[in-house]
C-alpha cells in the first residue's frame, strides 16, 4: 500500500511549492530597441532606390523642359495649284486632311469650302454619287454649294478667301472666312473667277 501514498506526496509538494516563472531571456534580433545589421542594410538600400529613383525623374523632367511646347499647325494660307488643274463640277479634297478644305470649280470660278460641319464642328464627307456633303455625326446635309438643306446644321459651310498668286497658282487664305447668312459669298474674295 505505499505505492498509492507517493503519487499523493509528489502532488501535495506540487501544490505547496508554486513554480516561480522566470523572465524570457532577451535576445538581440527581436528587440526593437536595438537596430540590427540586416535591418540597417534594408533602410540603405531603400533610401538608396528611393534617391535615385527621384535623380532619375528629375533628369528626365529637365530634358523635357529643353523641348518647348509648341503645336505645330499648318499655315492659314497655302497653294492649292494650278486652275488648269481642276474640272469644271469637281470637288478637289485634296486639301481635306491637311488643311481642311474643300476646293470646288464650277461654270463661275472656283471657292474654297470649310470642312467643319456647322452644326457641332464635325468633318462632314463628299458624297460623289449623291453629289452633297453629308455629315457622319448628325446628319447634316449640304449642298455642292455649301447650302444646307437637311439635319441640324443651322447655317451653310463658311467659305475661305481664295485668289491668284502672283504666280498664277490658286492661293487659299483661311484667315479670312465667309458666311453665307451674312452675305458675305458675294464678295470679290469669296469666289474666284477664272
């Protein structure tokens, strides 16, 4: 019967003596108090990237600030040719990308017609079988002339000032427009004749 008596003793011992806890012992790599040596080579590295990074975009900003900031924009007037060159109920759209105009020739002379659709400045198309310009946006609709007749455009294509150059070419001066509301198309420089 002495074997039972143990067990009991060794419990009572356990439970009279409380285990005292001692401190965690501290160790260097996880305290945050004291910079450790992969930790400084981290922020180096960092601070490093982030200046170099920041020379990097001020080298580029300061090329970019050499170039100017210019738009490059066709002239307001160039030449169109020779008047021999265009037939006679033809709309030439030779100049319609670069410069925006329509030439036309018809039995009176020649005028140069806007490209810009006087409803919402849309770039309205020559249609050759239907003989108008029809506008892609709205529907807009135009006579040869320039005249509207259909869509909501409210007023007809403006007109350049076109003339002879000193050496017989056609010369188109976009500075200068002409509206047909105003009665300005029956000005000397709305229409050439030839």
């Amino acid at each position: 019967m002495a074997e039972p008596s143990q067990p009991q003793t060794v419990e009572t011992k356990a439970a009279a003596a409380p285990v005292q806890s001692s401190p965690p012992a501290a160790s260097t790599k996880d305290s945050p108090d004291k910079p450790t040596r992969r930790g400084f080579f981290k922020w180096l590295t960092g601070g490093w990237v982030a200046f170099t990074t920041g020379v990097g975009m001020m080298k580029i900003l300061t090329v970019r600030f050499l170039y100017p900031n210019v738009l490059f924009v066709p002239p307001s007037s160039f030449k169109a040719g020779y008047p021999a060159e265009y037939q006679i109920g033809q709309v030439d759209q030779r100049f319609k990308e670069k410069f925006g105009v329509w030439i036309v020739r018809n039995e009176e002379g020649f005028y140069a017609l806007s490209t810009t659709c006087t409803h919402l400045g849309c770039q309205p198309n020559w249609l050759e079988a239907e003989q108008k310009f029809k506008c892609p946006c709205h529907g807009s609709g135009f006579y040869v002339t320039g005249i509207n007749f259909e869509g909501p455009a409210p007023r007809p294509l403006e007109r350049y000032r076109i003339m002879l150059a000193d050496d017989g070419q056609i010369l188109v001066d976009k500075s200068k427009k002409y509206q047909f509301e105003l009665g300005q198309w029956k000005d000397a420089e709305a229409l050439l004749r030839v």
